[in-house]
C-alpha cells in the first residue's frame, strides 16, 4: 500500500497547546510530517514527546490547536483516524496469559479487520518481526526484547499508514535495537510514516529523515537531516592533516568564498562557497602548497550534532534576548 495516496502532509499540528492541570505541556505548537517521513522527536526528559505523541493519537484533547492525520481531524474522526495509524506507548502492556498469535489476533479485530483477514495478517506480522516460530508461545513468558516486537506487531497488525513510537527501543540489548533498526527501515521502505521518540540519538541516526526538537513544550527545531549544516550555495568542509603546520589557519583564511570555524594546526572546518570542482581546486591548492593533507571532506551532521546545535542555538538567542 503507498502512504502517498494523496496527501503530501500525513501529519498536521497547528497551535497546539496543552494543559494538565498545574502545568501547560505544549505551547502552541505546529509542524507537518511529510507522507513517508521518519521523524525522530528528540528533547530532555519532560519535554512534551509523550503528550504530543498522545495528543496526535487522540488520546488526549489539548486546550486548543488542531491535529489532522491523513487530513482527518484526529478529534472529530477519532475512529477513521485509529484504522491508519499504529501506536506504542513509553509503558506498553501485552497481555500475559494469552501466547504471541493470540495477542496479535486481538490487536488485528480490535483494529477492525473482518475475521476472514486475522489469520493472515497475524502470520505477515510475525513474519515481519521474527516471530514466526514464537506463535504459540505465552507472551508473559517472553525476553523484553521479544515483548517489546510483539507489542510493535499489535501496533502495525492493521497496516497503518502512520506509526507513532514512544521510546520503542527502551530496555533492548544492542542486538534487538539493530533489529528494530532495520524493522523501521523496512516500515518506510513499505511508505509507512513514522513519528519515533528516542534518547538514544545515534540510533535515531539509522533511520530518521527528519529531526523534531522539542524543548519545555515548545519546538525548538524541525528539520531534514542527513544535510549539509552549511547554506546549500556552501559547503561544511572538515580537513585534517597528517602533522600540525602552523600555516594551515593563514592559508585558510586568505581563501576567498571561505568562512572558517574551528580549526587549530592540525584540522579545521570551515563553510566553503561553491560547487565540486571549487572543493576540488582548494583541496589540490592544498596539497600543492606542501600541507600534509590526511583527508578532506564534506562533512555532514549526524542527530546528535544536529540537537546539540538546536540546543546552543536556542540558548545563544534566549541569552541574546536577555
Ligand atoms: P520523558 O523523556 O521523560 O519521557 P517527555 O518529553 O515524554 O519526557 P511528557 O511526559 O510529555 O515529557 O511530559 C511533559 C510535561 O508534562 C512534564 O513536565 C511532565 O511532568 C508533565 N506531565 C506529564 N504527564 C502529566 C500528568 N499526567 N499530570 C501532570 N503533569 C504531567
């Protein structure tokens, strides 16, 4: 099935904000995801990931704002908004006496699906998570590992076209997060759309396409990632060399077209204004001078770098507006 179907945006948040009773959670947030997307929702504990995640599940009814899925009013259209979309919360429960095929078919009918279809979407899913040859075992029995796809499975039963994962990853060995990893990937490449909070940033890194950073209820950046930080007429360049030489910085600096960040006698990285063949003529001006270039290259943020940059961005303009 395309998650496309139609709908460029499969997620809209528009104003939204929200309140417990002491304490407001969101503060008129808005964003969009597009149809097909994975979004890591990043931020410190308290952050909001949880409520916004329940907010666009529909489990929660925020003050005010808008939430539309696949252009469907997530409030006005509860139902037809749960048939296209899967959710696990951050504290999941499985229900301990029943074995993996029967918690699986439960999720499949109270999804909806007519009894014709439960017993093969309940073999496709556990095809899907490895769980082929744990069918007929009790879920109380289970590794958390093996609970955690299990509740995953009851999330996807239905073949939702939307994914919203609360902390999936919590409590798995290296081993069941590289095997979620790849569960994700697979789920994208299928044109599902997936909203998936984390702590854990190089994880995300795998296989996020976008980047959402909330901070106390506010959103502090969204972006694609996996893109140049520098302005698209730059580039983020980083080299290094194989011994310091005091004149890389002066050389550096007499280039034009070229903003230099951190650098000392040993590396640098810097913003570089052009195409190819600009890097390319730089690089060889390099070496033609006798700099002893151990490598050369574009650099390109991963997550963890992109949050820490929304971080100090965020404090360098609240410390500005002070
Ligand atoms: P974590 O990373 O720790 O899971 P989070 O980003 O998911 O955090 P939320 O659980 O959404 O954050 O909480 C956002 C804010 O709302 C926090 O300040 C939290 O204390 C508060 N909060 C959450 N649930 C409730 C509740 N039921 N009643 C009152 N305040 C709450």
């Amino acid at each position: 099935m395309s998650a496309t179907q139609g709908e460029e945006f499969m997620i809209t948040v528009s104003d939204l904000t929200f309140d417990y009773a002491s304490h407001r959670a969101l503060h008129q947030v808005s964003f969009t995801l597009e149809a097909g997307s994975v979004t890591a929702l990043v931020g410190p504990n308290g952050a909001g990931k949880t409520t916004l995640m329940r907010c666009i599940a529909g489990l929660e009814v925020p003050l005010s704002g808008t939430i539309t899925v696949a252009d469907m009013d997530v409030i006005e259209r509860p139902r037809e908004v749960h048939r296209l979309m899967g959710y696990l919360s951050d504290f999941f429960g499985l229900y301990q006496e029943l074995t993996v095929a029967q918690c699986l078919e439960y999720a499949a009918a109270s999804q909806g699906l007519p009894p014709s279809a439960i017993e093969g979407a309940v073999r496709d899913t556990a095809q899907r998570l490895g769980l082929a040859d744990r069918l007929s075992q009790v879920s109380g029995t289970l590794s958390r590992g093996l609970r955690q796809r299990v509740a995953i499975g009851q999330a996807i039963i239905h073949n939702p076209r939307v994914l919203l994962l609360d902390e999936p990853a919590s409590g798995l060995d290296p081993e069941a997060r590289a095997s979620l990893a790849a569960l994700f990937r697979q789920l994208q490449a299928s044109g599902m759309t997936l909203l998936v909070s984390s702590h854990i940033l190089a994880e995300l890194d795998e296989y996020s396409s976008h980047m959402l950073a909330l901070r106390d209820g506010r959103i502090l950046e969204y972006r694609a990632l996996g893109q140049n930080i520098a302005a698209a007429t730059s580039r983020r360049i980083r080299v290094t060399l194989a011994r310091p030489d005091a004149a890389l910085t002066e050389r550096l600096r007499a280039q034009a077209g070229l903003t230099l960040h951190a650098h000392d006698e040993s590396s640098a990285e810097f913003d570089l204004e052009g195409d190819d063949a600009a890097q390319a003529a730089l690089l060889a001006a390099l070496v033609a001078s006798g700099m002893p270039v151990l490598s050369f290259a574009e650099h390109k943020e991963n997550l963890q770098q992109s949050y820490l940059r929304s971080i100090e961005n965020h404090q360098s303009a609240a410390g500005g507006a002070a």
